[in-house]
C-alpha cells in the first residue's frame, strides 16, 4: 500500500498524470461517425483540460517556504488580533494579548510564507472548490493542534475582516476539563454556487480513540480524519499505535474514510531542552529567551514513518519549516517556547500546508 508522504514535490510527472486519469472519460457510440474537425476540437479540448488539471496538482504540490515582506507584514498587523483567539481562549491568555504577541511584534521576523494553497485559492479555484465543498474534516490534537484551529479560523477571517460573520459559523458542542469539542462552518460562493466546508476540532487530553463517555464523537461520520498532538513526554509509542490501529481498524471495516492524516510535530525551542517537554514544565522559571533555531531531531517525525509503514496514510510534514521560527513563539512574556504567536504569517504556513495536504488526498483519490 502506498504512504503519501506530502509536503515537498515527490510526485512524478507520470504519478501526477495517472492521478488525473481516475476521472471517468465519456463513452462515445461506436456507430456515430466523428467529423474530422469535431475530432480535433475533442483532442484539443481534452489536452487543454489535461493541462489544466496536472497544472493545477503541481500548484497544489508546491512546498510551503518563508519570504522576506515587511510591507506585507506591516499590512496584516493592521488588521489587529484575530477575534477567534478571544473566542477559543476565553479570558485564559488574556494576560499576554490572548497568544496574539501584539506586544512584540517588532521581535517577530516579517516572513510571508509561500507555496501551498490559500483560502482565496480554493474560494476561486472551481477545481479545488469542487473537491473540498460539503465535506466534513475532524481535526483532533493537543494545545497546538487548538492552534492549528485558531490559525485556519484566521486565516479565513483575514481575506475579509469585515464579513466574517457570514462566512465562518463557529458552534462551541462540549466543554470539561479533559475535552473541548468545536464545530466550524467555513461558507463562499463560486460560480454562483453557495459551497461549505465543515472542520470539527476535539481537544484531547490523551493520545488514542476519544472516549465515548466523555465526548460522544463518531470517526466515520467525517471524509477527513488529521490527527495533531505528539508533544509532550507522556505521549507514548503505546498511546500511538492504540490509535493508529483504531483508525485503520475502522478504515478496514469500511467504517471510517480512507483519508487519514497524520501531522508532524511542531519544534519548539527551549534552550537545552529536546524535541518534547513534560506537561509540567511548558514555562521553565530559568529560561526567558527562545532559542531562533533548533537542531533537535525530530524523533516522532521517525517514529510516524516506522509506524504506519505499510499503510496508506498520509504524513502532513512541517517540522522543518518551523526550525528556525524561534522568534515567533510566546517567548518572555509567558517563558513559552513551545506554543506560537497568533502574528501575521506565523501559523498561516500551517495552514497552507493542511490545505495542499487535504488537495493532494482528494485528488489522488480521483
């Protein structure tokens, strides 16, 4: 079985043909005879579509990389803190600007991320809105994997500040100390057409199948299952495999989709510290500063490859991407160098990457 592993350009051209070719071609009737001019306009117009369509998967298969762009940056700040943070957060972080670091931006590198697809893309883009409209996405992770929530939350709310209230319905179904449960209806128009985009996000505390007694959800009511949330200590190889062998239990079954995704850990950037911090020293008393680069490997990264070999699942990577984003961590304010600033640029790499991950599933599966 195939594993996808996505994130930089590892599809060949042939690969990126025979995934295009899944769509059904017209039956013709071997009785009618074709003119020779209606047969070239036919030839033409399937090459022309044939182009479109491998031109659109290599836009998609882009990898996502960091710009230089202070214009941009000093642009985006404008738009202010993002309103989903307050949201999501309550009055939590309040105390550092609800994780917005609106303090310290100037310590923040203007970095805007490039490659991977945009919220306005798959807005525009009939092809990519064709192959994520009215489909329905469970994202479960940790504290990070709720940042990955926030960020696509604000992406979406930075193309049009002013109109997001019609354009993200956000529905909070079940709150207690060890889980959150949220539900995001992302709304556009394209072709006149009226198209949705459901993202569930379970907040849990523990690595493996959410516990039916304490938030009643069902795997194989979604056409998406990512998976975020290998960054503490106590996430264990055990914890792991229980859920990699629930999902594909259920996939087996015909019970769940096919397309689950695995997601890479974030780096954080502790200095002398490794990839994963215990739950009880997220803010070390002696660290004030975050460390601009990490050169710790990631050994979950290893593990998610031994893992699901011999699956299909997907890996969403992005650990290296954010190697050098030190910077854009809490930091001094809270001693945090493990969860990120919801800054201009920061998470949106994040973000286009879940994206061209989400499109490269759906369009190998035809």
């Amino acid at each position: 079985m195939l594993m996808a592993y996505v994130g930089e350009i590892r599809f060949s051209y042939f690969s990126s043909v025979r995934a295009w070719k899944k769509e059904p071609q017209p039956r013709t009737n071997s009785s009618s005879l074709l003119q020779p001019d209606s047969t070239a306009a036919m030839v033409g117009m399937a090459k022309q579509q044939h182009s479109q369509q491998l031109a659109d998967f290599l836009e998609i298969a882009q990898p996502v990389r960091w710009v230089a762009d202070q214009v941009w940056f000093d642009q985006e700040r404008e738009k202010g803190c993002c309103p989903f943070a307050e949201t999501l957060y309550g009055n939590r972080y309040k105390h550092i600007q609800n994780r917005c670091c609106t303090e310290r931006l100037d310590m923040i590198q203007p970095l805007r991320p490039t490659g991977g697809i945009t919220w306005e893309q798959i807005r525009s883009n009939p092809a990519f809105s064709q192959k994520l409209y009215n489909r329905t996405i469970l994202l479960q992770g940790d504290s990070l994997g709720q940042q990955r929530f926030i960020a696509l939350l604000c992406n979406v709310w930075a193309v049009e500040p002013e109109r997001y209230n019609s354009t993200i319905h956000l529905t909070e179904l079940h709150r207690s100390d060890q889980a959150n449960w949220w539900r995001a209806k992302l709304l556009w128009d394209n072709n006149n057409m009226s198209l949705s985009l459901t993202v569930d996000f379970a907040r849990w505390s523990s690595v493996g199948p959410i516990d039916a007694n304490e938030m009643k959800i069902d795997y194989t009511m979604y056409d998406y299952l990512i998976f975020d949330g290998w960054h503490h200590r106590d996430v264990h190889e055990q914890g792991f495999q229980n859920l990699a062998h629930h999902v594909l239990s259920l996939r087996k079954n015909q019970y769940a989709p096919q397309s689950a995704i695995f997601v890479e850990p974030l780096p954080n950037h502790f200095p002398k510290r490794g990839e994963v911090v215990s739950n009880n020293h997220h803010h070390p008393p002696d660290e004030k500063f975050c460390l601009l680069h990490t050169d710790a490997s990631c050994r979950v990264c290893e593990n998610l490859q031994i893992w699901l070999r011999g699956t299909n699942v997907t890996i969403m990577p992005h650990h290296d991407l954010y190697r050098s984003r030190g910077d854009a961590h809490i930091g001094k304010a809270g001693k945090d160098c493990l969860h990120w600033c919801l800054a201009p640029g920061v998470l949106d790499g994040l973000i286009r990457q879940t994206y061209s991950t989400l499109l490269q599933v759906a369009s190998l599966e035809g």
